[in-house]
C-alpha cells in the first residue's frame, strides 16, 4: 500500500507545517531558488560586492609602480623596473623614526584612551532611566561626528588661538600669564589631536555598543537583582561579558587600523611650526606622493603600510580567539 504523508497537526510540535516547505526534514532548496526568493536583499549586497571590486580591488593593480620608477607621461607598462630601490630608500629616510614615532604615539593613546571611552560611555548611557535626557545626551555626542574635519579645524583653530575661547578662559583663572598659541606648540599637538578626535567620534562609536547592550536579555539582569547586584555589579557582571564578542571584534579592527592617523584631521590642524610632532605616515605618504610627485615611492610606502596592518590584523585576531573564542575569521 502506498504511505500516505501524515498531514494532522501535532499539538506538542506547535502549528503544523505541510512537509513541501519544511526546512528541517526536507531537501534543501538550490541556490538560485534562495536567490530569487531574496532577489532584492541580494540586489542591494550585489552593488556592494561591485563597489567593493571596483574601489577597492582593481586598484591593487597600482601598487606594483612601487617595484618601477612610474611616472605621469608613461603608463604603468611603459614604467621601467627598478626592483626594491624604493623600499631601501624608505628605510634609508632620516625622517622616517620620527614619522613612526609620531604615528605610532598619537595612534597607540588613541587605541588606550580612545578605545575604551565609548563602552564607557554606552554603558553610562544605558543606565539613564529618563528617556528625554537620554536622548539629549545621544543627540549632542553623535552631533560632532556629522561634522567634517574642515569645520571642526576652523572651530578649533578659532578657540586655541591666542586670543580665543581657551586663552581667555585659562587667563581669567590666572591658570597661566600670557596666551598661548597651541597649534604652534609641538608639545601640544598630540593632546589637541587624541582630545578631539574623541570628542569628534565619542557618541557615534558608541552606537553599536548601545545596539548590542539592548539585545541583552532582562532576564540576566532580573536574576542580577534578585541575587542583590547593584548597578556597577549589573553592568561589571552581567553588560560587559554579555557585550564581550562586539568588544572583541571591534578591538581587532582597532589594532590592524593603528598605523592610521585620520589624515583629514591631521592635514587641517597641521602646520610649518608643529611639524615635528605632525609628520605622520598618512601624510608622509601625501607629501612625496603627491606634492612631490613621487609616485612610485609614495606606492612603496602604502605597500608596507598595508603588509603591516594585515600582520597586525591576523595577530589580533589570533589572540582575540584564544583569549575570547571570538574572532572575524
């Protein structure tokens, strides 16, 4: 006798579902069924992919004139080959310890101080109970980072002059005898950069902590409570390991970012007097590429820039997955 497909519902497994479209027992669907069935989700992660290729694959192609001497009457075939004569320049170049040194400084505070201040902040955030001052706070932090660098500099320049908003105020508190020109101070160009970029970004790097504390379930934080945990307990005990993985991640891509130094910010605030303390690989790489039209040697540099983020960015992923069990790959 022919088996008949059983079609009564079964209380104790919930609705019933007709086998024809069950995922779990059944065949899977082909691939270009789930395509079609998602046409337009995977339409709009298809004009990503081709972003992606065309911006940031086909250009790869440009780094090989670091191996030539290019320039802009040849094309890159027409360049002659001049092997790794770039490279040994860059490490022969007196400026470049103190290029890293600038680098590696502003980009490491910023990775200690930096880092950390958003989760701190995400988690502050969340403890406020009033929705209206909630989101006035939200609104003022996320505000500077719709601003560009280029209005954020002349904002800047304005109050660190010597007769702006910062001067005036330290000398009306007698906390120092005479202006002071900060953007002409090397000593002080570090603190301006680190202090504004963190101003700049705070409220918006805290976003997706926000995101991912809000799928926390309340259920921990119940039993938090009825164990007698307070708010510190809660957000110590119960946030930051719930919130551990994003943590993780973010981490990762911090430290393989470590040799970027936010070029906008740099080249606005930058100037003769404080180059000392500005000269950074990002606009090293700027000034021989492109005002001194040494394209190949520029190339190098971005060559090895790149080498040592993907290093950077395998070792962290590495560590993040034997401490964390969390890893992008």
């Amino acid at each position: 006798m022919e088996n008949k497909r059983n079609t009564k519902p079964n209380p104790a497994m919930g609705p019933f579902i007709p086998a024809s479209i069950e995922t779990g027992s059944g065949r899977k669907k082909p691939l270009w069924r789930k395509f079609v069935a998602q046409r337009h989700l995977q339409t709009m992660a298809l004009l990503g992919v081709v972003w992606m290729i065309i911006f940031n694959y086909i250009p790869i192609y440009g780094l090989i004139i670091s191996f030539k001497e290019y320039n802009i009457v040849k094309s890159i075939a027409e360049a002659p080959w001049v092997g790794l004569e770039h490279f040994r320049e860059l490490f022969a170049d007196e400026d470049l310890p103190n290029v890293i040194r600038n680098t590696l400084g502003i980009s490491l505070i910023k990775l200690f101080i930096g880092f950390p201040l958003p989760i701190l902040f995400a988690l502050f955030l969340n403890e406020v109970r009033s929705i209206r001052y909630k989101k006035a706070i939200q609104t003022i932090s996320y505000l500077p980072h719709f601003l560009s660098w280029v209005v954020l500099g002349g904002i800047l320049a304005t109050w660190l002059a010597d007769v702006g908003i910062i001067n005036n105020i330290l000398l009306a508190l007698n906390l120092i005898d005479k202006p002071i020109t900060y953007l002409a101070e090397p000593s002080y160009f570090w603190t301006i950069i680190i202090t504004s970029d963190i101003w700049k970004e705070l409220g918006w790097s805290a976003i997706i902590y926000l995101a991912a504390i809000a799928g926390v379930s309340p259920e921990m934080y119940e039993a938090a409570t009825i164990d007698g945990a307070g708010r510190f307990q809660k957000m110590w005990f119960v946030t930051l390991p719930s919130i551990r993985a994003t943590i993780s991640i973010l981490f990762v891509l911090a430290v393989s970012g470590v040799l970027n130094s936010n070029f906008d910010q740099i080249l606005v605030l930058r100037n003769s007097l404080n180059d000392s303390a500005s000269n950074v690989i990002d606009y090293y790489i700027y000034q021989t590429g492109i005002v001194s039209n040494r394209f190949s040697y520029s190339a190098a540099v971005t060559l090895v820039k790149a080498v040592i983020a993907l290093i950077l960015l395998l070792i962290a992923n590495q560590v993040s997955k034997k401490i964390n069990d969390t890893s992008l790959f």
